[in-house]
C-alpha cells in the first residue's frame, strides 16, 4: 500500500520537473530555428502561399505575389513560420519560400502623414534625395540610431526608422 503513493508522488514529481524544462526553453518555437521569435524576414519567391495551419493540407488563406516582401514571424512549427505582414494579415508559410534577406515597406506615421524624403545622411537636416512614396518597399541595409540606410533602387540613402515597417525600434542591423 505504501508503494502507490511513492509512485504516484514519482510520476507528479515527473510530470513537474517536465513541465518546468518546457516552460524554462520557451516555447517549442524558438528551438526549433534557434532564430529568435519574433524577428523579419522577406518571401523568397514571386509567389508565396500563406495557409490557415503549419502544413501543405491546410487551405491556402491568402497568396502573395510580391518577391521580397516584409514578413514578420512570429510562430514557427517544423518547417513552418506563422507570420505576420504589414497589414496585420498572418497565415503559415513554409520555410522553404522565406528569405533572411531584410527589406522594409514605408508607411504613414499619424504624426506627419506626408511621404518622407530620402536623405543623403542619416538626419533631417542632410540633403533630400528623393520623396518615397508611402506603401514602397526597399532593401534594408543598416539601421545607425534612429535611422535607417535603404535602398529604393536606383536610390540608396537614409530614412527615419519610425516610418519603416520591417526593422524593430532598438533592433542592431550592421
């Protein structure tokens, strides 16, 4: 009789310490890369389906049809990324159609709805290149402080990370 107890405080003592082992790695998200969650990434192909689950027999939800487009992941499961754009739209992508290359899109601030300017150096008071429309999106290249270097092909030059959606306000990008 005094067996049972031992046992049954054995398996409790288990299904705690494997409990606590889940819940110290994180999620199963954030080992299954090693890549941290969430972080940006860009669609490898002219078109990307992004599905309802993480798997080929889930509905297909929406279809992008834009190569290197910003997504942001923020799940991931095998050889899936759940991701989000810049719409807020999120769906399941396999690994296979994502990039590491960063790109960003411009979008309006609630502050100054007008598009920005491109500039020569990383501030306001450096020359004005070009106007760049808001929704274009570009090649990130580096971010120094509160600005980021970009590229709008043929223009490459320096814009506020606060209108950029594709880079994190205190993310490092070299």
């Amino acid at each position: 009789m005094i067996a049972f107890p031992f046992r049954f405080r054995l398996i409790l003592l288990f299904l705690s310490m494997s409990a606590l082992a889940t819940l110290s790695t994180g999620s199963s998200e954030a080992t299954n890369s090693g890549l941290p969650l969430p972080r940006f990434v860009t669609l490898a192909d002219v078109q990307v389906n992004a599905r309802a689950g993480p798997g080929f027999r889930f509905p297909i939800n929406w279809v992008y049809v834009r190569k290197g487009l910003p997504v942001e992941v923020i799940d991931e499961f095998g050889h899936w990324r759940r991701t989000r754009d810049v719409d807020g739209v999120e769906g399941w992508i396999h690994l296979s159609m994502l990039s590491g290359k960063r790109a960003v899109i411009v979008n309006a601030t609630s502050a100054d709805p007008s598009p920005p300017m491109l500039r020569r150096g990383p501030n306001s008071r450096s020359v004005p290149m070009a106007i760049i429309q808001v929704g274009a999106h570009g090649r990130l290249l580096e971010c120094e402080g509160d600005w980021c270097r970009v590229e709008f092909s043929p223009y490459r030059g320096w814009l506020p990370r606060s209108v950029l959606w594709g880079v994190y306000e205190h993310e490092q990008i070299d």
